[in-house]
C-alpha cells in the first residue's frame, strides 16, 4: 500500500503494462479503464488531486483541466511527439511542465509517409476494392495504371527530423528533393529551398510534416491546391487542420490534383464524407507511429519524464514553455 500522501499520477488511457511499472514505485497509479478517450468530464474527474497526468494526443489539456488537477500538478507527459492538444500558455501560466515523445518515432512516421506515398500513387488500396467488390479484371497494358515515382520532386513542408527522414527514404527511391525553408536550417539539408509558391507549383508530391501551429492552420487551403501542379498528389502524415478538407474534397473530386494519402484529419477521428466517397484519396487512421516497437519506445518515455519530474530531476524530454506568460 502506497501512503496517502503518495502522488496520484493519472494515466488517461492505457500503455503497454510493462512500461507503467516504474509508475508504480512513485505513487498511486489511476489507469483509465475505457478502450476510447475519456469525455471531459471523466478528464475533470479523474486528473482532480494529480502530480502528473500521462495523456494522448485525443486529449484537449487546457487551463481548466489543469486547474481541475489542483495546485499537486507538477508534469503532463504527453504521448505523442506533437503537442497542439496542450494549451501551453495556461502551463506557463500554472508553472506546470510539459513533456513530449521526440526522436522515437522518426522512422516509424516516415516509413509510413512512404507506405501512403505508394498506395496513393500505385492505387494499391483501390486495386484491393476492386477485387474484395468481386469485379472482374484481367492484366492489360492500360489497366489501373499509377504514377511512377522516380525522377518526380517531392517537396517536404516542415523539414525537421521526420521530414529529414522522409527526405532520405525519397532520395532512395529516386525522387528529386525540395523542402520549404521559411528559416534558416542550422544544418541545411540535401535538396532545393524553397518557397511555399515554388514548392507548390513544382512539386509531383506535397508531404506535410510540420506541427500544426497557428501559422500552419489550413496552410493547404484552396489557394494552395489550385497552386499545386497538375497530376501531383498531397500526403499528410502531420496534423489534420494543416489542410482545409472541405477544400480537399473538392480538389481530389474536380481533379485539381491528382490524388491525396492521409493519415490525420481535420475534426479526428471524423473523415469528411466526400473524402470516403471518393477512389483518389488513401485514408489511414492515424498510424503514423503505429508499431509496437516505436509505441512502447513512446510510452516508455512519457514514464521516464514522469518518473524524472517526480524524483526531482529535470523532465528528460521538455516542450518550451511560452516565456512572458508566466
Ligand atoms: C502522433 O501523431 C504524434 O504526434 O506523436
Ligand atoms: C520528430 O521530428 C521527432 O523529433 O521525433
């Protein structure tokens, strides 16, 4: 039995059992119980009293869920290495730590960039309905034919570790490599800089790998797909909102572009009607680091960062607090 005043520490939705060991040692653990999110008042209740809550990427952590937990909230360890759930100027203001998933799922995220990269431009997921419908088909010079993807420019929207890694996996399969550059990089990656003009109207694919920020907010909205380039494709494998899905729709339906892969949608785990009604668009239900090594690996460092802030140390993997709003 742990002792009363051991720390309650709130899991809000299960992990790999082996991974919540180390929790134990530390405190309380509550462990949700439900196979979906919790609602937000089952989130109210159950962070009331925590010194660390362990959430997903489903979970909306703003200043009352915060304040809900009480003034014992000392870390929210997210399981995910993006962070657009957590209001982080209500944990500047409380002066409660935020922790994220790094550096673990950077191939896992690109591997599967690629995997819907294919599938989109080799309608592998098309070709599968057409015999699960029991259509008849037979090989012909002319049937289902695809884009290649060789000799084609990719242009990577958010060229930071996953979007490197994307980059690599392309550049093996031959494709020429552009990515936008709206800073500088410290450490410039192989490939052409360039513009969100530019990269629109000359690249065969568009992958987005940047977070979602208020600045990334619809960055592909009908203006950009009219900009992009005749027969290219869109994957997203970053955030939903980044793309404007009723404008997508429309785009993939009128053949403005030729096709789109997704991983994210804009009102998840909500797909836009018209998407699923139509044969040009994959859509994957947020797989993006979807292995179970690369989920334990996650899991693993949400409870290190908890185990960390708990023990006194600093959090192994911090999110940048806003400063001035303290
Ligand atoms: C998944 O989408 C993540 O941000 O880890
Ligand atoms: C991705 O960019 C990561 O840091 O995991």
């Amino acid at each position: 039995m742990t002792s009363p005043a051991a720390p309650r520490i709130v899991v809000t939705r299960g992990l790999p059992a082996a991974t919540l060991r180390p929790l134990r040692d530390l405190g309380e653990v509550w462990i949700s119980p439900h196979d979906r999110p919790l609602t937000s008042p089952e989130l109210h209740e159950a962070v009331r009293g925590a010194s660390a809550i362990v959430t997903m990427l489903t979970d909306r952590i703003d200043g009352d869920v915060l304040d809900a937990a009480g003034p014992s909230l000392r870390i929210v360890a997210n399981t995910a290495v993006g962070y657009d759930n957590l209001d982080l100027t209500a944990f500047a203001h409380r002066g409660v730590l935020a922790t994220n998933t790094p550096g673990v799922l950077i191939d896992a995220t690109a591997d599967l960039t690629m995997a819907l990269l294919l599938t989109v431009t080799r309608r592998v997921a098309e070709g599968d309905r057409l015999i699960r419908s029991g259509t008849a088909w037979s090989w012909d010079i002319s049937f289902m034919l695809g884009a290649g993807l060789q000799g084609k420019r990719i242009g990577i929207v958010g060229m930071g570790r996953i979007g490197r890694a994307v980059a690599t996996r392309a550049a093996a399969f031959g494709m020429e490599v552009a990515y936008l550059a709206r800073r500088p990089h410290t450490d410039p990656p192989d490939g052409a800089p360039l513009t969100l003009p530019e990269l629109l109207a000359t690249s065969d694919i568009v992958s987005l790998h940047c977070p979602l920020t208020a600045e990334t907010h619809h960055l592909i909205d009908a203006d950009a797909l009219a900009a992009m380039k005749p027969g290219s494709f869109l994957v997203n494998t970053a955030r939903g909102p980044i793309v404007d899905e009723t404008a997508l729709a429309r785009a993939l339906a009128d053949g403005t572009i030729a096709g789109a892969a997704l991983d994210v949608y804009e009102h998840e785990p909500e797909v836009h009607p018209d998407l699923r009604e139509l044969d040009n668009v994959v859509l994957a239900p947020h797989l993006g680091s979807a292995t179970v090594e690369t989920r334990t690996r996650m899991a693993e460092l949400a409870v290190e960062n908890v185990r960390a802030v708990l023990t006194g140390a600093g959090p192994v993997t911090p999110i940048d607090l806003p400063v001035g709003s303290g």
